[in-house]
C-alpha cells in the first residue's frame, strides 16, 4: 500500500461519509461527515457563519450604552471607563460604545463591516441556559418543541440552484445544525500523540475493511483540510499543528476553529454555511471590567474574528458572521462582582457582505421602570427579525420559506431589511 500522506488524504475525501467509531485513542480523536463535498452551483457565492456564544454574554459590557443616564449608577463596579478615558470603550455614536478588548470590531465598524444590535432578544423569557439554547438554535419560540435547527431548515428550503452545503465545527453537530439538510461536522484533532508511523499502521490495519478504511480516509482528508493552510509553506508538519492544538487553551481553540472554518469556508467545492461555538460566558463572579475574566474572553473573541477574517482573505467580501447568545444578563452587578442570567442582550452582525457602521436598537434606557422585571435589559428587537432580513437578502430564501419552514409562529417578529450590501 502507498504510503498515507496528505496529498492522499484529499484524494479520499468525495467518499459517501459516515461517522468513525472505534476503540482507543484514534475513536476518540476522530469524527467526520455526514455528507461528502460536491461542488456547489455557483449562484451560491455568499458565506454565512453562526457562532454560538453560550453562556450569556454580558451585553451590557460588551456593548456599554454610555451614553445612556441610568449606566453608571445601575451598573456600578462594573461600569466601564468612557471613550476618550485610559481604559475607555471604543465609540460607536452617542449612545453605544465597545468594550475596549473588541478592537477588531470597533475597525470593522468603522469600516462599515459591523452592525451591532442591542436590547434583542429570542422570544424565551425564563432563564434556563439549556432552554434558552435551545430556543436559539431551534427557531421555535418554545424550548423542546422541535428536534431541528432554524439554519439547517433554512439551507433544506433554498431552492434548487441556490441550495448551498453547511457544515458545524465543534465537538458536536449542534441542534441548529441538526434536521433534513446533510451537513458536515468537523472536530479538532488530537492525534498528536499518533506519528506517521502508528498512521500507516492502522491504515494498513482497516486495509481490509471497506467501510472503515474509506471512513478514516474520510476523517482524515477533513483534518488535512484545516491544518493544510497552516502546515503549508511554515515549516511546520501537520503532526506540529496537532500537537499545538492539545496544548492549546480555550482562546487558542476558538482561532483554531475559526481558521479550520475558513479552511472550508474558502474552498470552491467547500461548504457555504457554517456554524462554531465558544463557551465560557457565564461570568456570575469577578466578571471584571476593562479588565479581567470577561476582558480576556472578548479579546480571545476578537482576535478569532480577526485571524478569520484574514484567513477568509478575497472571500471575507462575500461573508455574513453573526453571533448571538441565548440571553442578556442582569442590568446590576451581583453580591460576587459578576452579573446573574437576564434578557435582554447584543448581538453582533460583521462581515464584508454587511451594510455596516450602524447600531441598531430600539433601546429601552436603563432607568428603573424600564427595566424588564426591576433587573434585566428589556428586549425590544427579536433576533428572528434580523436573521430573516439576513437569510432572505443573503441566502436568497423566500417570505413563505421564512414564515412557514425556518421561523414558524413568528409573524409578530418583522424581517429588518438594509442589513446585507446589495
């Protein structure tokens, strides 16, 4: 048998994929695809990318509102140094500033490449993560109510020549990933531990066995896939990327992910839509201000953003990243210096396909009768009526396939239009 190299690799990869079950370290290092690329038709040219920020972002210190009279009272040790101070956010208009951690935004903003929307909100209103992730990624306004994601419905009702691939990248294919469209699934690597030597041998091992060998080849022609770039033309081996990875820390992770997205994102037979998630949002103690625990968070963030979009190179004109958590947080620290679960949030709307350089919100104020429920941000935008004017102008998807098949029951939430560069 020749020997496994990448090149190799690549060559397996329009095999029908299935998942790789096995025993030991190669099990549980690799997982693949439920579908295998096909070239895509070219009417469907833009990328759009979810990420999922899970544990609910602090919307009020990711995008203070310092302008707003009520902020530094209500927020107290956890109000942020205004634009012009040492420390201070960075301005976007009178009202909404940036945490000062998200430089790569605030240049997208000015740019015109960002629209940050605030005081938004899905239709959940209790404050359970897992219900409220799973309204995010379901699209139904109640929890548990559909065993499929908004996205994947969205790409199963693009029409004939628009129809694009997707593709999540995580340790799971998550809900708003899961339903009638095939996507692919990709996972980091942990075969650092695996040289070329032990490769080949279990190699020639599933040799025998159709099934096996094709769904190794098929595993690792997508690893080769997001570590190509980055063992191309550097010096470094594929078997360097990998051993990176599993010393790498949560922040290393996510530009990991970022890059293997753009990996597949750039490729002209690649998926079109994909879906990554981060963690760790949840900061009910020491959330810090301009710096600490969140500080670091939305810098790792924000630095993802920035190694993707210059992965992405040309193809960052043509891309629509959204991220989103599942709900806000509350309006006024906690007894621990952090902030409890709340409602209303921010979301971030970035890319070179967006009509940017805006912040969007009906905003509430933070004075006390304003506040939903005496603690949280009143919501007053519904993300569904954002991702609809994006899925329509973007992905090309009809009214009737927005109101029947990917938000059903949603006709109070209004599509926003103008989000997308025509």
């Amino acid at each position: 048998m020749a020997r496994l190299t990448r090149r190799r690799f690549l060559s397996h990869s329009v095999a029908s994929i299935g998942t790789l079950a096995t025993a030991g370290a190669l099990g549980s290092a690799l997982w693949t695809t439920r579908m295998a690329f096909a070239a895509p038709n070219s009417a469907v040219d833009g990328r759009f990318v979810f990420i999922i920020l899970r544990g609910a972002l602090d919307g009020l210190s990711a995008v203070p509102p310092c302008g707003d009279p009520a902020y530094g009272a209500l927020r107290g040790t956890l109000a942020l140094p205004s634009p012009g101070s040492a420390g201070g956010c960075l301005p976007l208009d009178s009202l909404f500033a940036l945490h000062p951690s998200l430089g790569f935004l605030h240049e997208s903003f000015l740019a015109k490449e960002l629209t940050v929307v605030h005081a938004v909100a899905t239709p959940y209103r209790e404050r359970s993560h897992f219900d409220g992730q799973d309204v995010l990624e379901s699209g139904i306004p109640h929890p548990h109510a559909s065993e499929t994601g908004w996205l994947n419905r969205a790409l199963a009702a693009q029409e004939g020549a628009r129809r694009g691939l997707g593709i999540a990248l995580g340790a799971n294919v998550p809900l708003m990933m899961r339903g009638p469209a095939e996507v692919a699934s990709w996972s980091p690597s942990q075969l650092a531990t695996l040289s070329d030597d032990t490769l080949q041998r279990v190699t020639d091992l599933y040799a025998s066995d159709t099934l096996l060998s094709r769904r190794l080849a098929d595993a690792l022609a997508s690893d080769a896939i997001a570590t190509e770039e980055e063992s191309t033309g550097e010096g470094t081996s594929a078997m360097e990327v990998r051993s990176a990875r599993a010393k790498a820390g949560a922040a290393a992770r996510f530009a990991e992910t970022t890059h293997a997205a753009a990996s597949f994102l750039v490729r002209e037979d690649g998926p079109r839509v994909a879906v990554l998630e981060t963690s760790g949002w949840d900061t009910h103690a020491n959330e810090g201000t301009a710096q600490g625990q969140l500080a670091t968070r939305l810098a790792a963030l924000d630095a993802g953003l920035r190694s993707f979009k210059t992965a992405l190179g040309p193809v960052w004109r043509r891309t629509v990243v959204v991220l989103a958590t599942e709900f806000g947080r509350t309006a006024a620290a906690n007894g621990t210096r952090g902030t409890d679960h709340g409602t209303g949030a921010a979301a971030f709307v970035v890319g070179g396909a967006i009509a940017g350089g805006r912040a969007l919100s009906d905003w509430p104020s933070l004075s006390p009768r304003a506040l939903y429920e005496g603690r949280d941000l009143r919501p007053t935008t519904d993300l569904r009526a954002i991702l609809k004017g994006i899925l329509r102008d973007h992905m090309q998807l009809s009214d009737r396939a927005l109101e029947s098949a990917v938000f059903p029951d949603s006709a109070a939430a209004r599509r926003v239009d103008g989000l997308v560069r025509t």
